[in-house]
C-alpha cells in the first residue's frame, strides 16, 4: 500500500470513530426518549433504530439484544451521575450552607434526578420482576447518591457523634427513596412525583430524622427467652424467703 493511501487509512479512523460515538450517543437518547412515551417491553429495536436515524443492522452491531442496550442505557446513565456530582454538587458548592440549606439542596437535586430518569427506574422495577439483577444496578446508583450526600451533609453537622448522625441519614434517605419508587412506579394520590411540594416534603423526612435519637437495639430473641426461664425462679425464691 502506497504511503499516501496508509495517510488517507489514518486519518480516517478519528472521523470513523466518531460517527460510532455519535451513533452511540442517538441510541441512547433515542432510548430515553421512547421510554418517556411507553413501555419498554413495547418498544422495538426498529423503533429504537429509526427514532435514532440509523439501521437495525447498526443496533446489532453494538448490542447483541434489547436487554443488553437497557444495561448500556443503565451505565451511560451512571456515567453521567457521577460526573454531575463532582462537577454541580461539591463541598466548594455548599460552602455558604448551613445544615439545613444542605439537606434541601441533596434533596431537591435527588427529586429532580429521579424526576430526569424516571421512565429507567420504572422499566428497571418491571425488569426486576423477572430477574433481580436488572434492579441492581438502579440500586448502585441510588446508593452511590446517598453517600454523596451523607458526606456533604456530615459535614455541616456540629454533632459530636457522627456515626449516629450517618445512620439517621440512613434512615431518612431510605424512607424517600421509597416513596419516590412507589411514586414512579404506581399512580398516586398523595405528592406525586412532579408535586411541586414534593421536595419540602421530602426534606421534612429528613430532617425529622436528624432529630430524633435512633431507637436502642431490639434484645436479641435469646435474651429474651433466658428472661422468660428465669421469672418463674425468681418468683420461687422470693416465696422461700418469705
């Protein structure tokens, strides 16, 4: 091969490359955007193709099915949380704060974060029916934001026992990850998902919780029964002394 043709070979590549990066990107958005409208069982890959202005025979050339692209959509998203949070959601970013201020601003961006990929939780929970694997990876990221958060809000505690106040977070960011599940996933009454009170709601939560001191451990079912066997002793010897 000529040395011009190699040249022409080489410089080919970044722009081939790039296409593949762009088709990619059409396929994931072309996606998300389906799913905004519908079931993603009732999406088809021709559907997904022609939404992202490509051939079918482009989709298989990068997923082997619709479940593994729902997993691709998965990780692109996780990608693209984390870069979020360590470019808009920072300690620099909560500096002027207090504690409550920082409880908000987590609990505002995790609304709106589940508001932003809610059609990707809801087909991760019909997924899961199935196999409970295709929830893990929602879970990940879930738990991934909550100790972005915990961090940033531990830091504006003056509370000397900071293990306490991180279970208390715990809790808190358990009970509205619940409800905001429950939300995407079933038609509900009560602060739906776009609520516009949602988020004070949600705070409410978690500062309720920051207040109130966890509760003291369960006793231990043996501890219980050895208190159970020992009453009736107890009693006998109270008698005998009498």
């Amino acid at each position: 091969m000529e040395k011009k043709t190699i040249e022409a070979v080489i410089k080919a590549f970044p722009a081939k490359q790039q296409r593949s990066e762009q088709t990619h990107e059409k396929l994931l958005q072309s996606g998300l955007d389906l799913l905004r409208d519908g079931v993603f069982d009732d999406i088809s890959i021709a559907q997904i193709a022609a939404r992202a202005g490509c051939a079918v025979g482009s989709f298989y050339l990068r997923f082997r099915n619709k479940e593994a692209f729902f997993k691709f959509l998965i990780e692109s998203i996780s990608e693209t949380l984390e870069a979020d949070l360590h470019a808009n959601l920072t300690p620099e970013s909560i500096k002027e704060l207090n504690l409550a201020q920082t409880v908000r601003h987590c609990v505002d961006h995790y609304v709106e974060t589940n508001r932003q990929y809610e059609s990707i939780i809801r087909a991760a929970v019909q997924y899961s029916i199935n196999d409970s694997d295709d929830w893990q990876p929602v879970r990940d990221n879930g738990l991934k934001l909550h100790d972005h958060y915990i961090e940033l809000i531990l830091s504006k505690s003056r509370k000397s026992n900071q293990e306490e106040v991180r279970q208390q977070l715990i809790v808190g960011l358990q009970i509205i990850s619940g409800h905001l599940v429950n939300s995407i996933t079933h038609p509900i009454n009560r602060l739906p998902l776009h609520d516009p009170n949602l988020s004070y709601w949600l705070y409410e939560v978690v500062m309720h919780c920051l207040k109130v001191k966890p509760p003291v451990p369960a006793m231990s079912q043996q501890k219980k029964g050895h208190l159970r066997t020992a009453s009736p002793v107890k009693k006998a010897i109270t008698k005998r002394s009498k």
